[in-house]
C-alpha cells in the first residue's frame, strides 16, 4: 500500500498519541501503520475493521493528508424548519401564552402553530424533541392532593428541622 508522504512515520505517531478524538487517532494510526510498510491484511487484523474501509482511510489521507483523516458532517435527513423557521419558533415560545390560549402552552399547540405558520406537519414527538434541542424543557407541576390543607403543611415545616 503507497502512503503518500505528507508527514513521517514518527510524526505520525506523535500525532496518534496526541490526538483527542478516538475516531481520528484510529485513522492516524492507520495510515501510521502503513507508513511503517504493514500490508492491509496486517492493519486490519489488529485494528478489526474491513480492507476497504483501511484502502479508504489510506486514500483519503493520499488526497488531502490530516484533513482527509478528519469526521464529516453526515449526510442524514435535513431539518424539518429551517433557521429563520427556527427562530420564529424560538419568538412564538418566549411570547408564552396569548389570547385564546391554554394557560400554558402544549406541544400540540406548537404543533399548530408549526403546520399553520410554515405549512410543514411534524409529529408530537419531533415537536418535542425540536424544543429540547432548542433548549426548552416541558415542565409538569408539582401534584397535589385535593385534600391538602396548606396551614397544616405550614405547620409541619416550621416544627421539623
């Protein structure tokens, strides 16, 4: 296997151990190993993984050297909302509630808000799960029992320690 030579097999190794990144150091080491002239078949019975993906790691870094080494974003599904999308929703969650509304809002009333703004249906769960990574929490009240009496729990705190 040609290594192009970007970098030597000791700077390679001192990149390896200086690396943070587990997934990074491990394609280092690839190409380390076989810079050191160990043929596909040897890298990849001590490594555990397939000749093609150790071809591949070895190409890339012929291409483009450390930067080849380094994670790409993936190519998953694109977000439902764009930015602006987003930040309009970030605008109609800090309004809070307005007139006609529940006393709190719900995500089945974002959900609304979502699919009449923007024209785009999203389930309850990806509604939630977009709020979290927008960094909003949905909150529960603390329950009481309708029984409660709130003198008696009063006077239960100032007598205990």
């Amino acid at each position: 296997m040609k290594v192009v030579e970007h970098h030597s097999a000791d700077q390679l190794q001192m990149l390896f151990r200086r690396e943070p990144e587990a997934r990074v150091a491990k394609r280092i080491w690839i190409v380390w190993q076989a810079r050191l002239g160990k043929s596909e078949p040897e890298i990849t019975a001590s490594i555990g993984l397939s000749r093609r993906t150790v071809q591949t790691w070895v190409e890339r870094y012929n291409a483009e050297g450390l930067a080849g080494l380094q994670s790409r974003p993936g190519r998953g599904r694109k977000p439902i909302l764009s930015l602006t999308e987003r930040q309009q929703l970030i605008q109609r969650v800090e309004a809070g509630s307005q007139e006609g509304d529940a006393c709190s809002l719900r995500g089945v009333d974002f959900q609304k808000f979502i699919e009449g703004q923007f024209g785009k249906v999203m389930s309850l769960s990806a509604v939630y799960e977009l709020l979290h990574e927008l960094g909003y929490e949905w909150l529960v009240p603390r329950p009481r029992h309708r029984k409660s009496d709130p003198d008696a729990m009063a006077a239960f705190k100032k007598k205990s320690r």
